[in-house]
C-alpha cells in the first residue's frame, strides 16, 4: 500500500498526532477561556467522534454486533453493577481502616454511584 494512500486511509490518526504536536507547542490555544474555547466544545467534539467512527461500520457488522447481546450485557452489568458493589462493599470495610485508603476507593468508585445519589433539597 502506498504511503499517500495510506494516509488517507487513517486521516484520523494523522490528525489526532498533528493536534498533539500543535498542543505541545502552543498550549494556551486549547486552554479553558482560550482563544478557541474548546471547553464550551468538547461534549460535541467526542459525541461527534463516536458518530463519524458508527458511520464507517457497516450494516454486517452492525449486526453481528447486536447478535453479541451477551457480551454486551456482561459489560454493562459489570460497569453497572457489579463494580458499583464491589465499591460500596470495599468502603464500608474500609470505614474504620487508614483514611488516606477510604478516600482512595471512594474516589474510583464514586463516578458510578453518582446517577444513585441523593441531593438534599
């Protein structure tokens, strides 16, 4: 395969290591209140990659995908559920433990809990 071609090919690879060299050099342009104002952008930004990236798949491949239901009910139960417990389980032995490690597990536990928190009105 040719080199042009095959820089067409993984454009976004190209793009993605070009965008790093240019934040290595000029870093203030991607900074919160910067002269591009990426932060206002970003949710759009990924959204939209995960939609350019769904466009290269074809319907084959769609479905294969959605016949792997096990697979997908494995991650999401894991993501969902079993490590939120896992988390919940380990702080509440951690309780009486060193702090420094309650804070810890806390931390890397708690973007799972947050959807099931209670905000006092």
């Amino acid at each position: 395969m040719s080199s042009v071609r095959r820089l067409k090919k993984e454009w976004f690879l190209l793009a993605l290591f070009s965008m790093i060299l240019l934040a290595s050099l000029w870093p203030a342009l991607g900074r919160t209140g910067g002269l591009l104002r990426l932060d206002r952008l970003s949710n759009g930004g990924v959204a939209l990659i995960f939609f350019m990236t769904g466009l290269g798949l074809s319907l084959k491949e769609l479905g294969g995908g959605l016949l792997r239901w096990r697979a997908h009910l494995l991650v999401q139960l894991s993501t969902f559920a079993i490590f939120p417990i896992l988390g919940v389980g380990s702080h509440c032995r951690l309780r009486a433990g060193c702090p420094q490690i309650r804070r810890s597990a806390l931390r890397t536990c708690a973007p799972c809990l947050r959807p099931f928190h209670r905000r006092s009105p």
